[in-house]
C-alpha cells in the first residue's frame, strides 16, 4: 500500500513526456496551424485535489443527506488530470473559509467555550462552518472552539461499550467534516486533527459506516494533506485501520457510503489492491442504486487510483466495474444533475473509456441542462468530451455561450488552460471564448515586479501556460501582446521550464507568428548547454527558427541537428519529422539523410499525414537535385485534394445553387486545410482551370510597374509597401447587348466606406454602352499572417479557415474591389440598384498577380468571381519564391 501519486506520461507527445501536460495520444506533431490533433489532455499542473470546494451551502443539510460528500467530488481542486506532487490547495474556498488570522497564534485569556460538553463545542462549530460567509469575531470564535475541542480530546480515555464507541465515532465524523470544509491550516486543527486520528485508531471497529464516510472525507478534504501540514498526524496509519474495517462492514455501506468514502480515499492517494478490491466489487452490487452523483464518486475514484503508485495498467475488478457502470450510464445519465455529468465525462477521458453511446447520453443531457452548469463544470464537461474525441459542435457551441455569461472571479489558471485546450483539441471555434481565456490569463502570469505587495498563488505554473500558449496557437487566436508577455517571463526564468515545454512555446510563437528575439536568443543559448534533448523537442525548435527566420547559427552547428534527429527517428512522430526537414529546407541547410529516411516512412504511410504536411513535405522532395518517391506522394496528395475541388466547383450562380453557399463554405472549413503548398496549390488551379497570364503582366507586377499607371488610385511610398500583395489588372467593357437571362440580388451592396472609384463618366453617363475600362487595384498587407480585415460585403463568401478566423490573404479582398467597381459602372450604365442585366454583360480580362501562397478560401473566391462574371476571362499566378512558405 502506497500513498506515492504515480506521474505516469502516455503517449508520444509533441517534445517527449511535457510533464503534467501529457496524456494519451499524441501531441501537436502536426504542421503549424494544423497542430490541433495535440493529445497532450489538458494536463496543467495545479493543485494537489481541494476536495468538495464548489458548493458548500448544501452541506447545511447536514450528514444525512446524499448530497454529503458526493456534491463536489474534487471539483475546486481539479487540475485536468490531477496531477498532484508538490503543490497544494490553492483556490475557490468558501467565502469566509480561509485560513484564520489567527492560525498561528496562541489563543490568549479565558476560553468563553470552557465547560461546554464535546458534543455542544462540535455542534458550534459545524453550525459556523456551514455559514456563508464569517466575520473576524467568528473565525475568533472558531479557533476558541477548536482550542476547547483539543483539550476535551486529549484527555478523552479508552472507550468500552460500542455504544461509546459509537457515539464518539458520530462526534469525531462531524468535527472532521466541519475541519475539512473550512479547510484550516492552523495550529489548533492541527492539534484537534492529531486527536481526532489517535482516537479513531482506537476505536475503529466501534464506527458505523457513515461515521467512516464522513471522518475520511473530511480528512481528504484537508489542503494540508497535500502539502505535509498535517504530517505529523500519521493519517495514513488511521486511513489503514479503518480499511480494514470497512472490508469487514462493506455490506453494511449503502450507495451513499461506499462512493463517498471511495473518494475519500483515491482523494488521499491510498492505494492497496486488497481495498480497492473490494470496494469495487461492492459498488458492482449496488451499481442500480447509484445516484448520479455517487456515481460521479466512484468514476473519480477509479481515474485516481489509476495513477496511484503500485496500480497496474489495468485490474479485474476495475475492468468489470467500468463495464457496468458504461451500462447505467447510457442508461440513467439523462436524470444526473450537472456536476455529475462533467464529473463522469471527465473521468470516463482520465481512464480512456471512449464508450460513443455513453458519451453521446452524456452530450445530450448536458446540452438539455446546459445552463444549469457552472463554469467549473463546463471546463471538466468539454475537457472530457474533447480529450475523447466526441465533438458535439453544438454542445461545445453552447459551452461558450454559457461560459461567457458566467462570472470569471474565481477561475483558476488551471482551468483557463483546460478551457483553451478542450476548444483547440475540438476545433471548435470561439474566438470570443479564447479571447476571455487570453483576458483572465493575463492576470495570471507571473510578474517579476519587486515593488508587487503580494504574490498570487494561483498564478500560471510552467506546464498550464505551456498548455495555454499551444491551445491559442492551435486555434489561431491573434494575441501578441499576451504572447509576448510569455515570452518576458519564459525568458526571466527559464530554467522553470523543461526542455520540452520549451520547444511547446517556441512552436506556438511559430504557429502564431510571434517573434520574441529574447526568447529565442535564451533557448537556444540553453540548447548549447544541454547533453541531451530529445529528437521531438529538436524538431519543434528548428521549425519555430525557421519559420520565424530567426537566425540560430551556433545552436545549429554546434548541436548537430539533422543526424540527432536521424538518430532518434523511431521516437519522433513522423509529422514532427516532417516539419524538422522542413525547416532544414528553408533554412538552407537541407538534410539529404533525413529527407530520404523521413521520406520512406512517409510512403509506408501517407495517410497519416494532414494534407498540408503531406503537401508541404511534397514541395520539398520536388525541389531536391534527384527527387524521389515523387509519384506515389503526388498520387496521395492528389487523392487528399480531389474532395477539395470537387467542393469549390460546387459553387453555382444560381437561385438553387445560391442556397447551398453556406454549406459549401462550411464544408470546405470543415477540411481543415489551410493552403496545399506551392505543388498542390497548381494542382488545384488546374482543376479549376485558372490559366496564367502572360509574362509582360508577371514582370510588371514583379516590379511594382501598376504604380505608375496614371488610373492607380494609390500613391504610397514603395519603400513602405511590403513584397506581399496582390495585384489586379483590369481590362473591361460593358454592352446591353443580350438577354436578361438572370436577376441577381446578391451581389449588389454598395461599398460602405465611400472609397469606391465609378468608372463611367459621371459627367455624361448618358451612353456609356460598349464602352472599355482599364485599371489596377492593388491590397497589401504589413503582417502577411495575420492578413487583411475579412470580407462584409454581399459579393464574395470567404470560408472561416482553420487558424484563419477573421482574416483572409490580399487576394479575396482586391477581388471584392473588383466587383464593387464593376457594380459601379453597371449601376452608372443601368440606372438601377438592381442591374437587370445582370453581370453577364461585364466582358474582359480580369489578371491577378499574388506574391502570396493562396489559401484554399482565396481559391474558392477566385471561383466564385469566376461564376458571378463568366464572360470575363480570369488569369492567375502566384509568385511565392521572395516569401517563406505560409
């Protein structure tokens, strides 16, 4: 039997273990934005338990009631995974339950409680403990009480009837509760704690079933049992000696009992094969009478012995437990309350029961009960959900909703990263959520200000901001500053932080396109120093270098990247290879060794790479001096893009095929593809017959010729305009020739702001029939990831990309200029808002120049142009070898 919490890591992991963050699965091994598939579970290290800390009120009702014990199973203490070495209870006490200003002091004069019998002092202080709130006179009153309650107790003698023995079991039971959902660290609990443990050694036998319930829960409700406070107390010698009682008296335990007490125990971390045994099998024989929130007991109880030290990886009496319990959950999780729910979600992720009918039950329940859910429920509720993979978008949806609306005071960091982590692992978008997330955050990140009067202790720990930073990074959330402030404190103490979460943060400041040179300069100056890094962390730091162009001359030779790497290979996730021989490519230092080694295991399997790994990887063997397995990876990718096409070239200018536009969208984000690379990118151009223009047009836009063309609008100083634009050359004309074959009302808003150019003479709009126009519209943007403002308008329809919300590449909005010009000069033509001759009368060339890579959303708006204006003849081209490769 053992008490030791085993820190147990499963799973690869994107940089090796990751600490307190891994879980099953693997970790953000996918490129750049794509990275979401991370299975590192929300593990950020927090608080060692807490106990019932949520919702104190409804232990005003006493002992008797089921709600006792069972109403917040570990739910103000709850980390993720519980994951406990080394820290203590930290947060979400009761108002008025902190520790007493008089902790550590000697109680000084007359006791006013002396004479009172034990009894009479144990039913102040429950009464006291049960209040909402308590003033300075009655945390007073509380150390007076305990002070009187120490004295009765030491010199209480042995017991010899059971009646006595009974009678003193009732009295300890309460006066633990009481002690336990304070939560007191002074020294007077600490002398009532030593009493009461010394005496229900001696009387263990003598102690109903209830009694036992309530002694050992409010023992694990201590914060000191975490943090040694209570060493002294040698719980672990009682926890042993009532044990056994419980074994011989387990028939006598009811539902309410045997959950209770088995959370008290996995609470405690005391693990012995015998005892868990046993009640396991006792829970088996009463598995149709469980409540939903004994139920929530026991599942915790078992994801905690899971991880005690000792446990196997699985157990008999376990395994049919659970088997049992999947059953009553499909059946019955319709009628639990809420924190049962998420309890039972969060524990079925913990011990990987992904068990689609009991989740799909437990998804539908919640969504029905959803606003009945505090915010600490939600975290556990999609934290569970995601970690296993059963994504409800509504549900998820509605998690947000909810969330948002609640009150954020009392969040921990911990739950801010498991928060964040489960909407990235679901990529379920709510920017609104992860933009409160970044909020609350803030206030928690560590200062190194001096002049600070006090510390908060429920400040981020090196594993939950690790977690944090990747779950904003793989949801794409624009947020530098926040970022940055990491990147402050990383660097100040950057031996807080293991080696991989590291390598996390320098690919979420990759992924994000954050740069902090400070940053950088510490981690690779510590990389230097370092015997040994694994090959996972290797790769996640060269990919962050270069894609950040950051220039890491000395961590680069003297590391010996590439054959480390190679050396390790078995141990890396291919995708994280892929990313390393990326990097070494664009850095221009390819690997030939790496590159052919990373490129047999991507043939052995392809299909275990996203699409745009797979792309990514494909533009780099195509650019090698002898390129080889091109064929078989052109195939695969090919076969990855065809659904891609098939989507964009479902868009129809129709008043049937307008309906289905927002599907199409939703589909075509739902692919999760955000560009497919220089060679998929001409794959689909050519699949969607976009021909390139003419080499004059190419060179002009190569040097910026369009601004010196008299009609260009635009004068900036070309020194500040950066190489990343897109360039639009137009050659139109318009005739009222033809039939009225389509009335569209879709395309007709007007430009809001007013900067539109009318292309027809306003002087004399009279007969402008036939007449030619020519142009250039031209959009650039300073931050080539984080792009230009999204479209409003009603012309084109831009799909919300992954890591994209928000944003879109230069290309889709000179298009909607395009189209907001030739609404111009139709409305100048027509005479009507309406333009009954609709846009078929538009006729010309439309040549587009992009020195960006376009994302699949810019390709489906070129299609979309293409639909609105079909007798406009539309080239495209893009010219990406000045800029790195998005």
């Amino acid at each position: 039997m053992t008490r030791t919490r085993k820190h147990r890591t499963r799973g690869e992991g994107d940089g090796s273990s990751m600490g307190a963050l891994e879980s099953r699965g693997r970790a953000n091994e996918s490129w750049e934005e794509e990275s979401q598939s991370s299975n590192w579970g929300a593990q950020a290290q927090g608080k060692k338990g807490g106990g019932a800390g949520r919702n104190r009120a409804r232990a005003k009702q006493g002992l008797e009631e089921e709600a006792w014990g069972e109403e917040d199973p570990d739910y103000a203490g709850y980390d993720g995974y519980s994951w406990y070495e080394d820290s203590s209870y930290k947060r979400q006490t009761p108002q008025g339950s902190r520790k007493s200003s008089k902790a550590d002091k000697k109680t000084k004069g007359r006791n006013p409680h002396q004479g009172k019998t034990i009894a009479q002092a144990r039913e102040a202080l429950v009464k006291l403990s049960k209040a909402p709130t308590r003033t300075a006179k009655d945390e007073e009153d509380i150390e007076w009480l305990l002070a009187h309650i120490s004295e009765t107790l030491s010199n209480a003698k042995g017991f010899a009837s059971e009646d006595e023995k009974r009678t003193m079991g009732k009295e300890l039971s309460e006066i633990m509760t009481a002690l336990g959902s304070m939560r007191l660290e002074s020294e007077t609990a600490l002398a009532v704690t030593e009493d009461v443990v010394r005496i229900a050694q001696g009387i263990a036998e003598g102690i109903a079933p209830g009694d036992i319930a309530g002694l050992v829960y409010g023992f694990a409700c201590l914060p000191g049992v975490w943090n040694d406070y209570y060493e002294g107390c040698d719980l672990e010698k009682m926890l042993k000696s009532l044990a056994k009682v419980i074994l011989q008296k387990k028939a006598e335990f009811g539902q309410w009992e045997i959950s209770t007490t088995a959370w008290a125990y996995a609470k405690c971390s005391f693990w012995d094969r015998a005892f868990v045994d046993g009640i396991c099998d006792h829970c088996r024989s009463l598995i149709w009478k469980l409540s939903g929130q004994s139920m929530a007991n026991i599942c915790w109880a078992l994801a905690q012995w899971s991880e005690c030290e000792g446990a196997p990886e699985g157990w008999t009496s376990k395994d049919k437990l659970l088997e049992e319990i999947v059953g009553v959950v499909k059946a019955d999780a319709g009628r639990y309350r809420p924190p049962a729910l998420s309890m039972v979600a969060w524990s079925f992720a913990r011990l990987n029961v992904a068990k689609k009918e009991a989740l799909a039950v437990i998804a539908a329940s919640s969504t029905k009960r959803i606003q009945a859910f505090s915010l600490e429920d939600l975290v556990h509720l999609s934290w569970g959900l995601a970690y296993l993979q059963h994504v409800d978008v509504e549900l998820f949806r509605l998690i947000s909703e909810v969330a948002l609306a609640l009150d954020w005071s009392a969040v921990s960091a911990a739950e801010l990263a498991n928060l964040a982590w489960a909407f990235a692992k679901s990529r379920v978008k709510s920017n609104k959520l992860m933009q409160k997330i970044v909020e609350e955050s803030s206030k928690k990140l560590r200062s190194y200000d001096e002049s600070a009067e006090e510390e908060d202790h429920d400040q981020f720990q090196a594993d939950q901001i690790t977690m944090l930073t990747w779950a904003l990074a793989a949801h794409g959330l624009n947020c530098s500053e926040f970022m940055k402030k990491v990147g402050d404190w990383a660097t100040e103490d950057m031996h807080a932080f293991t080696v991989e979460q590291l390598a996390h943060i320098a690919w979420s400041f990759a992924a994000l396109r954050v740069k902090h040179e400070p940053f950088f300069d510490a981690l690779c100056t510590m990389m230097v120093d370092q015997e040994y890094i694994e090959a996972h962390s290797l790769a996640n730091i060269v990919f962050a270098c270069a894609q950040l162009h950051y220039s890491a001359d000395e961590f680069l030779s003297d590391c010996d990247l590439g054959p480390e790497i190679l050396r390790q290979i078995t141990k890396v996730p291919l995708r994280a290879l892929v990313r390393a021989v990326w990097a070494f490519d664009a850095m221009g230092i390819p690997d030939l060794q790496l590159t052919e080694a990373v490129a047999k295991r991507v043939q052995q399997n392809p299909d275990g790479l996203p699409t745009k790994v797979l792309a990514q990887f494909y533009d780099v063997l195509s650019g090698l001096p002898e390129p080889k397995h091109l064929d078989a990876l052109r195939l695969e990718l090919e076969k990855k893009l065809t659904p891609v096409v098939d989507c964009i070239r479902q868009f129809k200018l129709s008043r049937s095929g307008l309906e289905t536009w927002p599907k199409l969208l939703q589909q075509l984000s739902d692919y999760k593809i955000v560009d497919c690379g220089l060679m998929g990118t001409q794959f689909l151009e050519q699949r969607l017959d976009l021909a390139p223009p003419n080499i004059k047009f190419i060179k002009r836009c190569s040097t910026k010729d369009w601004s010196k063309t008299p009609s260009f609008d635009s004068k900036p100083d070309l020194d500040e305009v950066p190489e990343l634009y897109t360039a639009i050359q137009l050659q139109l004309s318009t005739s009222k020739d033809g039939e009225d074959e389509y009335h569209n009302d879709d395309f007709t808003s007007s430009n809001a702001d007013g900067t539109r150019k009318q292309w027809a003479d306003e002087e004399d709009s009279s007969d402008t029939s036939g007449q030619e126009y020519e142009d250039w519209i031209v959009k650039w943007c300073k931050d080539p990831y984080f792009g230009v403002p999204a479209l409003t308008s009603g012309f084109l329809r831009v799909a919300e990309l992954v890591d994209r919300a928000g944003r879109c590449y230069p290309t889709a909005p000179a298009l909607e200029e395009v189209c907001f010009r030739i609404q111009g000069n139709l409305n100048a033509e027509f005479g009507t808002q309406s333009v009954p001759e609709s846009c078929e009368s538009v006729r010309g060339e439309v040549n587009i120049f992009t020195s960006l890579l376009p994302s699949v959303a810019c390709l489906c708006a070129i299609w979309q142009f293409k639909q609105i204006f079909p007798n406009v003849t539309l080239t495209f081209v893009e010219s990406v070898d000045m800029v790195p490769t998005l």
